[in-house]
C-alpha cells in the first residue's frame, strides 16, 4: 500500500471540532468535568469521524486531531526540554484575520523525544479504531521538528535561552534530529505506518517580508532552508522501508485567517531536497504562487499533494477549473506522481475554520468526483 500513499485524494489531517468537545473542554477548565470524562467524549467523536472519513472515501484516516487545542504546540511541549507558556505576545498578534489564543512553546533544556509522549497512545486507539479491514489507514500528523528551530532563532522575541542552552548551535540542530528519529521509530513500533510532519517555516522562509526582516537581522533565509534541509533529512535516515513520510507545507491556519503570503519559489529547491515520500502544497490561492517551483520536484518515487481546494471557506470550486490547474501542474510532475487534497486542515485550532460539518465534507466530494474524472 505504500506505494499509493499519498493517496490520489488525501488530506491534511484536522477536522472541525464537534461542539461536544469545545463544550467538555470548558467544563474541564470550569472543573465541573474530569479529564477522562473527556477522552471518553473525544474517544466517541473520534469513533464517529472515523466512520465519516471512510463514508467519504477517505483512506488515509485521522483523528482529526480532536485531542489537540493547536495542531503542532500539544506535541512539541511534550517533547523532553520543552515546555508550553504563554507570551505577552505571539500567534495572537499575526495572524491576518482572527486572533489565535496567546500560547506557545520554548526550550528550557536539551531536547529529546519523550518515550511516553501521549500522542503514542492516541495513534494506537487510532489505528485499532480505523481497523485492518478493507484499504483505510491511520494516519498520525505530528509538527515538523524545524518547528522548534523557527520559533528560538527565526521566530524569537527576545525571551529565548537557546543560545544559553545550546552553545553550539550545530548541537541544536542534531538534537532536533535524534528527537525526530526517536519520534519516527517510536510511532513505527506502534504500528504507524503513515506519517506527515507539518511545517509553517517554509511558509516562513517565503514571505518576501519575512526574508527582508531575517536579513536586517543578519540572518541568510537560503542558509536557513539549507539548514533546514539537513535536519529533516537527517531525522529521516533511518525511516523504515514501510513507513510513508510526507510533509504539508502551510501558510498558516486559524479561523480561516493565515500568516504567510509568497510562492515557493525562494525554498523550492532546499524543499525539493528533502526526502519526503510526498509534498501537500497549498494552491488554492494567489498567495501561494505558481506551479513553476515545481521544476525542482525529482523524487520519482515521491508525490505532490495540490491542495487546490481551499478549507477555509465554504465555497465549492469550480470543477473544470481544478482539473486545468492539475493538467497545469502536469508541465513539470507526471500525473501519476500527483494527488489532490485540501489546501489544508480543516481546524489547526480547536476554533476551526469558517464553515460547518457539512460544508467540510462537501469539500471532500467534491475533490472524489474531480479525482474520478482525472484519475479514472
């Protein structure tokens, strides 16, 4: 099977939170409920999700990540030498629409992967809830570890003690990497068999604002990437044989609001150097540039996920018009080496984007009829 994965219609991995965990969430915080009352209630939504992907056709199956109050914090500060906190400032202050709640994360210690970080046994009622029958599979979505990188060097507001911790910068970054081999073999073990790392700091590393603000600081973004580039890489040397890796690439995602704006043009090749199994791009906008960075992609053994369907509104695209941007997209990938999916998730907050259940799933039909047309 993972030879199809990315699957010819896939996607990123958040879906809209039901009402029954933003209100089980609340009452935990009120006291009024336990935390296992809660999981209880995930446990039940996450049944039902389940079953709502595979109705759809979906077959790499997620949780939706229903656990998770952001998409990448709630595993980085689980991590060994990170911890959650929250800024003066910080999400809250950036994004171009509404205000992400004010919580981030930063190193305090040397960094390493918790052997019982609690997203492992989150993939496990994951998997033995998706089941062996028929071709679904579960799919666990984890941040990138440049993540970490971004928000101490690239990110930082001045509060960080990187340096103080890490001398030596190339430690850091080794650090990083160990984490994420730590991390992949330890999902291995618990039977994943899909993964995607999350990644805004390409995003980041695009924005021609944010480039201008790097260099004023002396920092080269191409140096960066480069860097970047041999993280990934190296967390990713010992992935086994039967495990899929795949990246999304993302420009921010809150309350249909985002951070970053530019193509992929100035990362594209750094980018294309990783050793991903598959590439979820975002397309669904001018923001995200044309398909020209794509001349880089080389990786015949690799896929491009176009997400040429936005998860931000609740308008469908028109079909036609999807299918000319993938026969596009065909100047420089084989239509064999390309799937669709949404731009990207459907709630990287709990708050979730602006359109309801129905709409979302619509979304997803609509990028099933386009696949059945294209794909045959």
């Amino acid at each position: 099977m993972s030879k199809m994965i990315p699957f010819t219609v896939d996607h990123v991995g958040s879906f809209l939170r039901p009402t029954s965990i933003k209100e089980a969430r609340q009452k935990v915080q009120a006291g009024t409920l336990s935390k296992a009352e809660l999981r209880d209630i995930e446990n039940q939504e996450i049944l039902r999700l389940i079953a709502a992907q595979k109705e759809v056709g979906i077959k790499g199956i997620t949780d939706g990540e229903f656990r998770r109050g952001f998409w990448h914090i709630d595993f980085l500060e689980n991590l060994i030498g990170v911890e959650g906190y929250v800024p003066d400032t910080g999400y809250n202050q950036t994004f171009k629409g509404d205000a992400a709640p004010a919580y981030n994360i930063r190193v305090i210690d040397r960094i390493s992967f918790n052997p019982a970080h609690p997203f492992l046994e989150d993939f496990v009622f994951l998997k033995e809830a998706v089941g062996s029958e028929g071709d679904a599979i579960a799919k666990a979505t984890i941040p990138s570890p440049t993540m970490i990188l971004r928000q101490e060097l690239l990110a930082n507001d001045g509060s960080s003690k990187i340096t103080d911790i890490y001398p030596n910068l190339a430690d850091f970054y080794q650090d990083l990497a160990t984490t994420y081999q730590d991390a992949i073999a330890a999902f291995y073990e618990k039977g994943c068999r899909y993964l995607q790392f999350d990644d805004t700091n390409w995003a980041f590393l695009a924005d021609a604002t944010k480039r201008e603000s790097l260099l004023k600081q002396g920092i080269n973004p191409d140096e960066i990437a480069t860097i970047c580039t041999d993280i990934i890489n190296q967390a990713l040397k010992n992935k086994p044989a039967d495990l899929v890796i795949t990246t999304h690439i993302c420009r921010g995602n809150h309350a249909s609001s985002w951070l970053f704006s530019g193509g992929y043009e100035p990362i594209a090749k750094q980018l294309f150097a990783t050793n991903y199994d598959g590439f979820f791009l975002e397309y669904d906008s001018d923001r995200a540039g044309d398909f020209a960075p794509l001349r880089y992609w080389s990786n015949l053994d690799s896929k491009v996920v176009l997400g040429l369907v936005t998860s931000k509104f609740a308008e469908l695209e028109n079909p036609e018009a999807i299918k000319a941007r993938i026969q596009e997209a065909t100047q420089y990938v084989p239509l064999e080496n390309l799937s669709i999916s949404p731009q990207c998730g459907f709630a990287s907050t709990e708050t979730g984007n602006k359109l309801t259940e129905a709409e979302q799933w619509a979304k997803i039909s609509l990028l099933q009829d386009i696949a059945q047309d294209v794909w045959k």
